[in-house]
C-alpha cells in the first residue's frame, strides 16, 4: 500500500468517527476571516462590519466594479445598435452616421477604461494584501469577452 492510499484511509475512518466534527470553522467558508487583514486594523475592521459598514477599499472595489459593469452595459448596447443599424440602413450615408456613433461609443468606453485603470491603481495602495488587488482592464480583451471582435468596425 502506497502512502497516499494509506493518508487517504487514515483521513477517511475519522471523518467517519467523527473526529473532524467538532473543529472550529466546520461548515462555514472562511472568505469573511479577517486572517488578510493586518493586525493593527483587526478591530477596527470587527466594529465597522458588525455595525454593517465596510472598509473605504471594499465601497471603493464595489464602486469599481460597478461602474464597469455600467460601461460593459452601454458598449454592449452601442454595438448591438450599430450591427442593427448597419443591417437596416438604406444608404451609404446612414452608414457612415453609425460607423462615426459607433466610433464615439468606443472612445467614451476607452476612456472609462483608462479613468477606471486610475482608480484601480490607486485601489491597490490601499488595499490591505497584495493578493487583494484588482489587474488594470483592457479595452481589448474588453471588447472580445462582449463578442466584439474589432474597435475599428
């Protein structure tokens, strides 16, 4: 018998017996330890969500988050406008109009990807762990994780 079956076995007859029961934690996830937290803000953290408020970084990360979801929303309906508008449009002039609206429509989410790239910079000085910092966005991969495959169309 190999060791790993053996660790596997020895593991398994207590979970069986029970010994795994009574550990502290059992059942819950621990996303809400404040084990990333360092020491000196423990408490202060405590006070502030059990009287239902949140540190600054974590309304900072919601804000965030939800402003992207506001651009990812308009850049989805300007592109699906445009392919309607282009799949319904009488002339070459109708054409061009979408073409430029659709232009402008990815410049504004350009720059709110870039205004969005500024804040997430300075989120990640004030978060309390590395491993809480949010990567800066790409309007490219942007783009293709909404099936728009170019800016320039």
């Amino acid at each position: 018998m190999n060791v790993d079956k053996l660790v596997e076995q020895k593991i398994l007859d207590a979970q069986a017996a029970g010994d795994f029961d009574r550990l502290p934690k059992t059942g819950r996830v621990g996303f809400d330890d404040e084990d990333s937290v360092p020491e000196d803000l423990r408490l202060a953290h405590h006070l502030l969500k059990t009287q239902g408020f949140a540190p600054d970084w974590i309304e900072q990360d919601k804000t965030l988050r939800a402003r992207l979801v506001e651009a990812r929303l308009a850049i989805a309906r300007s592109w699906a406008w445009y392919r309607n508008t282009l799949a319904q449009a009488p002339s070459d002039a109708d054409r061009a109009t979408a073409a430029a609206e659709w232009k402008l429509a990815c410049l504004k989410f350009e720059t709110t990807i870039a205004t969005l790239n500024k804040e997430v910079f300075n989120f990640n000085l004030r978060v309390p762990s590395v491993q809480l910092q949010r990567l800066p966005l790409r309007a490219s991969e942007e783009y293709l994780a909404l099936g728009i495959p170019e800016r320039s169309q």
